[in-house]
C-alpha cells in the first residue's frame, strides 16, 4: 500500500507515516536500513514527487522532468533528460505517476548515505520550484494587461490581511466564487496544486499562472462575469453583501485616489493627507478614528476589501 503523504518534508518537518507497523518494526530490512528507515526515505520521495508535478495533475509530462533536470544540473541534455523519462516511465504512457517515480527512485537510491540523500533531495526540490516560478511567469507573461490587472485586483481582495500569500481558506473563498459547487476537500486539493513552492501560501505570481490557465479559453464576458463573482464573495466575507456593481466601481476609484503609492493599501498618513484635503475641517485624530474603524483586521493598512466594505455600509443608504 502506498503510503498517504499530505504533510510536506520540507525544513525538517516530517510526512505522514504509510504504516505504522513498518515504523515500529525496528529490524534490518534491506541495505543496512530498517524498515521504519525506509518508510520515512519512501515518505520523502513521494513528497518529492509533489515538487515534480508542476502542474499538479498527479503525474510528471516529459516537459516537466525536463525543465527540473535542467534547473537541477545546467549540464544535462535534453537527449538526457528524454533517457531518464523513458526509464521512469514504466508502462510507456507518456507520463510518470507516483508509483513509478518512487518505485525507480528508491531503487535508484538504495546505496545513497543518508546525508548525501538529504542534500540530493533538498537540492531536487529547489530545482523544481526555479522550474515552478519559470513556467508560471511565461504564463503570466502570456496575459493581456488588461486580464493581468483585474486578476491581481481579485488576489488583493482575498489576500485580506494584506500578507502577500493566499492561506488555504481565502483561496477556498476564490474557488467557491467561480464555482459554489466546490467541495472543502475540492478546495484542498485546488490549494495544494497552487502551492508549487510548497510554502503554505499562495503567492501572487501563482495565484496568476493558474488563473491564466484557468481564464485561457473564456471570452472577456464571461471572464469579467467571474472576476465580479470573486469580488461580491471577498465584500461577502468582509460583512459588505449589499454593495452594488456601480457602487463597488466608484469605492474602487475612491480607494485609488487614497491609495497615493499605488500599493495597494491605505496606510494611515495617505488617510489623512486625502481626508483632510477634501475635508479641511477634519482633524488627524478624526482621520485616525475612521482609519481604525475601517483597519477590520488591526494591520495598520486598509485593503480595498476593507475600504469598499466600511464606505459600501456607510453609504448604503446615500442615494
């Protein structure tokens, strides 16, 4: 039975265990190893195999184990890099599937020190994910300007405490907008085939490789009808439901003009150097009551979530 890994490896964490009797049973098993020793070396390379899945489709393409090879030793060839696919590649489907890779790498392996395995698989891994942020920006680099900029809009809505990485259930908050159908365990699995650095979060950059691919064949309606469904959700969650499609437009170009850095964020001096200016009577304790009432989440910078939310409320009743 394969072992059911769903904890990363990485920085010295440690994978699920396939079987727990074979991590008691203490005995030598094979090449001076344990059992228990090669269930956690097997643990390993099937976490391994998750960096080699760029794409996260449960298998590894040619084009994969390519681009790896090659970020992994600038001295390969391709003709290389085709050898070893053929190898792994057992049942000549064309793809390598978890079995198969781990299968050949522990083989493959078997006479490495542990130490030396270590280093092989801590260097594997950053090799995949140079690979990873090379294929996601030649999809990013692929998007109109236009496409690009409503995409990064919708991530900074979700990213709601403006920490540059989407945790599992803001992204759960995006797909549910494009698709309420989606189950937590859809959810889940949409996260982990993201997280193509495997850090925990969902970064900017792969937040828009995947939307690039996921938008590549909608006509601009339809893709604008799902980058509004995705607002509507963000303003939802942040208690500003009734907020209207011209409304939220008009808050959008309110927050920019506060936004004087073009960061994305309301800090609390660009606050009040806007509010005074349009309300000269306004004092700076004023402006830094409003400021903590809108910072919902305490950060000390307001997200354009927060700012439509609060003003969305506040005006709801302007007509």
């Amino acid at each position: 039975t394969k072992p059911k890994v769903r904890t990363s490896v990485i920085n010295g964490g440690t994978a699920e265990r396939g079987s727990e009797e074979a991590v008691s049973n203490n005995a030598p098993e094979s090449n001076g190893k344990t059992a228990a020793e090669l269930a956690i070396r097997r643990d390993h390379l099937v976490d391994l195999f998750r960096y080699f899945d760029i794409n996260g489709s449960k298998s590894v393409a040619r084009n994969e184990l390519k681009t790896i090879g090659l970020a992994f030793n600038p001295g390969w060839t391709e003709d290389k890099c085709a050898a070893l696919f053929e190898k792994l590649d057992k049942d000549s489907d064309g793809k390598v599937v978890e079995e198969e890779f781990v299968s050949f790498m522990e083989t493959y392996c078997a006479e490495i020190p542990e130490a030396k395995f270590q280093k092989a698989l801590a260097n594997a891994k950053e090799a995949t994910i140079t690979a990873s942020k090379a294929m996601e920006q030649s999809k990013v680099a692929a998007l109109s300007p236009a496409r690009k900029a409503r995409i990064i809009e919708v991530y900074k809505m979700f990213d709601a405490d403006g920490s540059g990485g989407l945790e599992e259930v803001e992204l759960a908050a995006v797909g549910k907008a494009f698709n309420p159908s989606y189950t937590t365990e859809k959810c889940e699995e949409l996260f982990e085939r993201l997280d193509r650095d495997h850090n925990g979060k969902i970064s900017q950059l792969e937040f828009c490789a995947f939307m690039a691919d996921y938008c590549a064949g909608m006509d601009d309606e339809k893709f604008e009808k799902g980058m509004r469904a995705c607002q509507s959700r963000a303003l939802k969650s942040a208690g500003a439901e009734g907020v209207t499609q011209k409304r939220q437009g008009i808050l959008q170009e309110l927050f920019r003009l506060f936004d004087v850095d073009g960061n994305g964020y309301v800090e609390p001096s660009e606050l009040k150097t806007v509010g005074m200016a349009f309300n000269p009577g306004w004092t700076v304790e004023k402006c830094m009551m409003l400021f903590n009432k809108m910072d919902s989440d305490k950060n000390q910078k307001l997200s354009e979530v927060e700012f439509i939310a609060f003003m969305g409320n506040y005006t709801k009743n302007v007509s």
